[in-house]
C-alpha cells in the first residue's frame, strides 16, 4: 500500500508544483498575500475530510501537541513565505540541485529520532537514501556555476524548516492520526500568514482581484498539494519517515512528464537519465527496508 500511495503522492506533488509555477507567474500580489492564499484552499480540503471521516477531539486539549503543532505552523509558514520569494527572483534551475535537501534532512534527523520505533527501516535503506540524494544533486548541478546565490541560500533553509515541520508531524502521529493533525496546524498556518500580513499592511482586498487563470492554477496547486502531502504523512503513519521520504523521490519522475505538459518545458536527456536512475535506486532501498 505504501508502494500506491508513494506513486499517488508523487503524481499530485509534481503536477501541483507545476502549477503552482504558473499560477506565481500570473500572479499580482505581494508575496505575503500569495502565501496565504494556499492555506486558505487547503482549510477547505482538510475539513471536507474531517466532515466525512471525524477526528479525535483530544488532540485540541493536549498541550504538549498543541504547541509542536504551534511550532510546525510557524516554521511551515516562514518555509511557505521565503519560497514565494525565491520563486519569483530566480530561475527553478538555480535551485532545481537542492530541492531534495528536505528529504536528506528528513532522512538523517529522522533515523536519529526514530529509529526503533515499530514499522522503521534499516541501516542499509538509510546508506541508499542518502546516496540517492547525492546523485540527484550531480545530477543537477550547473558545473559551470558553482556560486551559491542567496535565494539558493534561502531555498536550503526552507527546505530545513519544512523537514523540520515534517518530523514534528511525524512524532506525533505516534498518538494522533493524519487527520487530527492537518484540522490543527492548518489554523496555526493560516494564522501566521494573516498576521504577518496585517502587521506588513497589506491590501487584502487584491485576492479577489486577481485573473480567473490564477485563481484556476492556485485552487488546483493547493487542492494537488495537499492531497500529496495528507498521502505522504499517511505512509510516515505505516511505514516510518525513511520509506516515506524514499518514496517521495518518485516525484521526480513524475516532474519530468509534468513539466512538459504543463509548463511545456522538454526534459534534457540528464533529467531522464536521473529518472531512471531515481527509480533503480527507489527499489533498491525498499527492497532493504
């Protein structure tokens, strides 16, 4: 099941990206009104689920829970905020090398604070998912410029804060599901981003000024997206933070296809080459797990 999910998530990631490319490029709004408006989309989607399905009440009187959630919107909503940023100054090559340093955080730090734990992978999974990580880097670099501006400076820190966020989330579905999770943290997000909007001064009124094509690429990137990141918390949930981020790699193929449908950029041969690389390497390490 892991195996389905991690494809399913992967497929909504990668189109969800790639819309979400298009919708910031059509887009006419400071950079703290086009962050909120993701979590807006996505407050939907998590309490269409919560109606259907329930959750446990006990998670918004656990105090503990309830301030790692705290701490997981803030940094989630500062990731959100600083990648606007570096999408909109700099071309989705430039970063395109370091856009799995979320997973080799997530990889190192959550086989230190989980290994043992019930469904965790071994050594051998963690060796392959590291390297994994090291060949899409070579994969991707741009040898001919080696310089690390500072909005890729900026997109490795973000990508720390979103393990960081990923991890926290991970600890505590030791005790509470998906769900109950995703109805909490989504307040807190949405809470961020308003604040740090009304604090800057910003003109709310320009989110219903927009053009029906961006709100059309907006909806369906958060609507995607969320949906792959509930997946990707699901397969955390049964098979442990290092299966999940090994299976997450897979985006990276669905990347290729998805950029040359949506965004109408064809892949080089190197992009196809690491794709197939990327998957011999996936079933290595599952196979180990």
């Amino acid at each position: 099941m892991s195996i389905i999910f991690g494809i399913l998530s992967s497929i909504l990631g990668a189109v969800s990206g790639s819309y979400r490319k298009k919708s910031i490029d059509l887009a006419k709004l400071p950079n703290g009104l086009l962050a909120l408006m993701g979590p807006l989309i996505g407050l939907f989607v998590i309490y269409l689920f919560v109606f259907i399905f329930g959750i446990n009440d006990n998670i918004f009187t656990d105090k503990r829970v309830i301030f790692l959630l705290f701490l997981g919107g803030v940094f989630d909503g500062f990731a959100g905020l600083m990648e606007v940023y570096v999408i909109k100054n700099t071309k989705v090559s430039k970063v395109l090398p370091y856009a799995s340093f979320d997973k080799l955080f997530i990889i190192l730090l959550g086989f230190l604070f989980f290994y043992g734990n019930p469904g965790y992978t071994s050594f051998k999974t963690l060796l392959i998912s590291v390297l994994t990580v090291i060949i899409i880097m070579l994969f991707s670099i741009d040898y001919k410029n080696l310089g690390i501006e500072k909005e890729v400076k900026i997109y490795i820190f973000v990508k720390f804060l979103y393990a960081c966020t990923t991890l926290i989330m991970g600890r505590i579905l030791f005790e509470y599901s998906t769900l109950d999770i995703f109805a909490v943290i989504i307040f807190f997000y949405i809470l961020f981003h308003t604040l740090n909007n009304i604090i800057l001064k910003k003109d709310f009124s320009l989110l219903f000024k927009q053009t029906k094509q961006f709100y059309k690429y907006r909806f369906l990137s958060s609507l995607l997206g969320r949906l792959s990141f509930i997946l990707s918390i699901m397969i955390i949930e049964s098979s442990g933070v290092l299966i999940a981020s090994l299976l997450s790699f897979i985006t990276i193929v669905f990347s290729v296809f998805s950029m040359k449908l949506i965004l109408g950029d064809s892949p080089t041969p190197k992009q196809i080459i690491l794709s197939i690389l990327v998957i011999f390497m996936i079933g290595i390490g599952y196979y180990f797990k």
